[in-house]
C-alpha cells in the first residue's frame, strides 16, 4: 500500500507539473502544444484525484477549441461535466464548442444548464453558512 501510495503521489506531482506547463503553453498561445501537455497530465493523474482530471479536462478543452478542435473541446467538456457537473467552466467552454461547431440552441440549452447549475451551487454554500 505504501509503495503504491508513494507512486500515486509521484504521478500525482507529474501531473500537476504538465498542467503547469499546459497552462503556461496555453498563455503563450501555443495550443496544440498545450492540449499534448494536458494530455500527457491526464495519463499521469491517480484515478481517484478527480478534482485534478476534471480541470485538466477543462483546460484541454479550452486549449482544443483556441486550436480548432470545437469536437475534441466538446467532448472534454462533456467529460468535465459528468466528473464536476457543478464547475461552471466546463459549461462555457462546451457552450463555445456548439457555437463554433454552428449548434447554436444547444449552446443555447448548455448556457441554461450552467445557470442553474450555478444557482444550485450558490444555495448550497449559503446552506453550508
């Protein structure tokens, strides 16, 4: 259990590295680039972080749609979703998505999901004060 604990944590720090990298390509406007390093973190993040694939779902969406990509960037997003249905970005960046791919009621049908995904989520925190 330790060995294996100590490999997750390993990987784990890999995969938070190439996000890094991910992002700072991502910044540079190098997104073909910064999709790969996404993806190279993605392979690399312990199964159970799921926190951590949702964002690197994310940030590959955002980078496959500045690159071109609306249906690889769909699918991520979609992905993102169902990991954390309640992160707002995963909607925008799939809403973009439909747009660019001209699927404009469902970019439409997405935007009211994240509302009130949203909404849902505000109440919950002010429950939890």
């Amino acid at each position: 259990d330790q060995i294996e604990e100590s490999c997750e944590e390993a990987n784990r720090k890999v995969a938070a590295g190439l996000k890094a990298e991910g992002n700072a390509l991502y910044l540079r406007g190098d997104f073909a680039p910064a999709a790969f390093a996404f993806s190279a973190a993605l392979r690399m993040t312990p199964r159970h972080s799921i926190s951590l694939y949702a964002a690197l779902l994310a940030n590959r969406s955002a980078a496959y749609l500045q690159w071109g990509q609306p249906e690889l960037a769909a699918a991520d997003a979609q992905a993102a979703l169902i990991i954390a249905p309640s992160d707002v970005k995963p909607y925008h960046r799939l809403a973009k998505a439909l747009t660019a791919m001209g699927m404009h009621a469902a970019a439409v049908n997405v935007v009211d999901r994240a509302i009130r995904a949203y909404a849902e989520m505000t109440a919950r925190q002010q429950a939890q004060l």
